[in-house]
C-alpha cells in the first residue's frame, strides 16, 4: 500500500486539465505512480515533460532506452518500474530472453556490442554514480552526442523513478 494518497481529478476537479493532459500522453491511463504525483501538482507537471521528453521526444533508439530503464529496475529492485515496462521493452524489439538475462548480462550472448555498451553505463551510472572512461567511450562509439545525453537522462531519470517508487511503496495498477 502507497505510503502517501493516491490523488486524482474525480476527487480533486481541479486537477481535470493536468490529469487530462497525463491520460494523453501515458496511453490514456492516470497510472499510479502520477496519482501519486498529484499531491503536488507543480512536481506532477514538471515529472510529465521530462519523461515526455525521455520517452517520446529522443533520438535514441527505444530499444536502448527500454534496455537501460529494465536494467535501472533490476538493479534497484523496483517492480513496479519492471513490471510497466515490459511491454515498452518488448514492443521496442527486446525479446523475454533478453529481459529474463538482465540480472548476469555479462555472461549472457543475447547482447551485442552496443547493448552492452548501453548496459555497463547503466550500471556504471546506477551503482556507483560515476561512470568509468572505458565505458563512455564504448558508448561514444555507438552514439553521437545528442543520444548520450539522451542515454545518460534516461539512466538518471529512471533511477529517480524508481526510487521515488520505492521509497513511497506505489502499488501496481
């Protein structure tokens, strides 16, 4: 159960523009972790374009990006972040066998040189903040440098989420 209230637009009318505006650009679901958002709004809103941004408005291959964002979840142990994601993850063209390797990448063959690349960075960047020169370089070599800013704000972000989940105990839908 949520540590904090689930907030939304029936409850609080108020709310109806932004929640609106969150059901059109999330699939048409107020989910969870935005009910969640509601009881500051102003965080809500700002949370929306950045991951609007992330999502919907990079460069950088989705398969890369659901890459980085599953293996955020794993590492920090957020279900919810795992569970929603699969389906993006799946949909941008990783296979299950992929996801289900996530946990000892490094010994798996299904990941090829710039998967991994995406992978060790977001290790690097998610287990101990600072990022190694040999595994930037091995993502400067498959990504110009609008889709390593877009790479490492996916990292980022993502780890913000889920912690923000975690902390909070957000419920699956």
């Amino acid at each position: 159960m949520a540590r904090v209230p689930f907030i939304d637009d029936i409850e609080h009318p108020e709310l109806k523009p932004l929640a609106d505006r969150i059901r059109a650009e999330r699939g048409g679901r107020l989910y969870n972790l935005y009910k969640v958002l509601l009881n500051n709004p102003r965080i809500a809103e700002g949370w929306l374009a950045l991951f609007t941004a992330i999502r919907q408005q990079s460069e950088l291959g989705g398969r890369y990006r659901e890459l980085a964002i599953m293996l955020v979840a794993v590492i920090n142990r957020a279900e919810y972040e795992y569970v929603q994601h699969v389906p993006f993850a799946l949909k941008a063209g990783l296979t299950q066998a992929q996801l289900d390797a996530l946990r000892d990448w490094r010994n798996s063959k299904l990941f090829d040189d710039a998967d991994r690349a995406v992978l060790e960075y977001t290790e690097a960047m998610t287990r101990s903040v600072q990022v190694p020169d040999e595994a930037f370089a091995a993502v400067a070599r498959h990504f110009d440098a609008r889709q390593t800013v877009e790479l490492t704000a996916t990292v980022a972000g993502y780890n913000l989420v889920s912690r923000f989940l975690e902390a909070l105990k957000v419920d699956h839908e």
